[in-house]
C-alpha cells in the first residue's frame, strides 16, 4: 500500500461531483466488451458496485470479506480544482470505504477511506502525470478528515485473495432446515472436542461414510468463512490446512 506526504499550494477547489454521504456516484462506469468491466453483487452496498478491471473486482472481494468494513462505493466522487497554473483538474478515486467504529473510545483513526486501485506498472509508467493528482487528493481528504491510500496487486492478489474466493461462496446461502441445523452444530461440538485438527481429520472424527463427509464439509467452509473456526487465510487452503477451535466452551443447539 503506497503512501504520500504533500505540502500546501496555491490549489483552489471547486464543488465536487457526487455526494459521499448520500451514495450519490461522482461518475458512471461505461460497461465495455472489450474492457474488464462488470458489477460486483456486495452485501455491503444498497446495489451492486461497478468494476472497470479485474484488479478492482479482486479488491472489493478483499472488502466484502473485511469484517471491519461497514460499507463500500465505486467511483463516489469526482474531486475538482484548479491548480497553481490556472488548470482546471478533476479526479474521481475507484473506491470509498467506510469503516466500522473501532472498540477503543481514544482511537481516532480516519473511518473513511479513499482507493485508488492500480497495476505496480502503470504507477511507475505514468507517475509523474499521476503524482500531481494523487497529491491533490490526499490534500483534500486530510481536509476533510478522510485519508486516501493507493493499493496495487502486490496487496490485492495473494494467497489470502485465492481463499477467499473459494469462501465467500460458503459464507451465505446455507440450508436452514433441522438437518442442516444439526450438521454443522455436530461440525462445532466436534471441533471443540478436537481443539487442533484440520478438515481432512475432521470429517473422519464426525464419520466414516465419504457420502456424509460430503455433506458436512460446506459447513466447515461456512465456519471458517464466518470466523467460528480457525484458519491461517495467509497460507492455500485445502483438506490437510491447520484448524482450530475458537470457542472455549461446548455449543449448545439453538
């Protein structure tokens, strides 16, 4: 995650374009067939929020995980100004997030968040045009409190992306039913039991029948997804990965 220092100038700003507290976009996303644009369905947004790469797509998978994220926008507002040469300017960041409070009364860290989402080699290839803007935006956050923050693929695309990935589609859409109620209660008390193992070990503890190790596997990805069991999401996930209890007492059924 880059970080820059800026100092004061002669900038002067114009109205912006959009509306960061009501949502209202500060520009559209023309969808293109010969560009990696699309719509990412989120949960933490009123609709769906478009992408113009596959890098930003990749990211906000990184904040629809993010349990410290309350909600996040595409394109939420175009910055304008004129800088010390007369030039009129405008920028629009790819995305604003907005943090949940934190639990700590005295923290007073920004709770809102500019990106801009960029390739590590169109930064070096285009910085010296980029730089001035980039500068120009962290001027206007730290004025209104906000902070802005340049993230790359070298943050973005790692193993925990990759796992992620494969979660998110376990985190939701569960059975409700009685039986699946009780599967992945029997997955709780079992690794309660256990403390240590991994899912492979698991599902042989719960049986020995690979047709229900099959139905009870989804909610061990469920568990980890939704944070009610352990797992290093920095290192590829599989069957033999390290798992663990965080629960110090035994599950009761609802």
């Amino acid at each position: 995650m880059l970080f820059m220092t800026t100092k004061s100038s002669k900038r002067q700003w114009l109205s912006p374009k959009g509306d960061i507290e009501t949502g209202q976009s500060g520009r559209k996303i023309t969808m293109s067939p010969v560009k990696n644009t699309g719509r990412f369905a989120t949960q933490k947004a009123t609709k769906s929020q478009d992408f113009e790469s596959l890098l930003e797509r990749d990211f906000m998978m990184l904040l629809e995980y993010d349990t410290r994220v309350a909600s996040f926008t595409s394109q939420p507002i175009t910055l304008r100004w004129i800088d010390e040469n007369g030039v009129k300017r405008s920028y629009t960041p790819d995305i604003l997030v907005r943090y949940k409070p934190w639990l700590e009364e005295n923290d007073s860290s920004p709770r809102l968040i500019l990106f801009e989402v960029k390739p590590r080699a169109v930064l070096k290839r285009k910085w010296s045009k980029l730089k001035p803007t980039f500068k120009a935006a962290i001027a206007w956050t730290r004025k209104m409190g906000y902070q802005f923050k340049i993230v790359t693929e070298k943050e973005i695309q790692t193993p925990y992306l990759n796992n992620i990935k494969f979660l998110l589609r376990f985190r939701s859409d569960m059975p409700v039913d009685d039986i699946a109620n009780n599967q992945k209660h029997l997955v709780l008390e079992m690794i309660v039991k256990m403390q240590k193992t991994t899912p492979k070990l698991l599902l042989e503890a719960i049986s020995t029948i690979q047709v229900r190790q099959a139905e009870f596997l989804p909610w061990i990805w469920h568990l980890i997804s939704n944070n009610a069991i352990g797992c290093d999401l920095m290192q590829p996930i599989n069957m033999n990965s390290p798992i663990w209890c965080i629960f110090s007492s035994r599950i009761s059924h609802d």
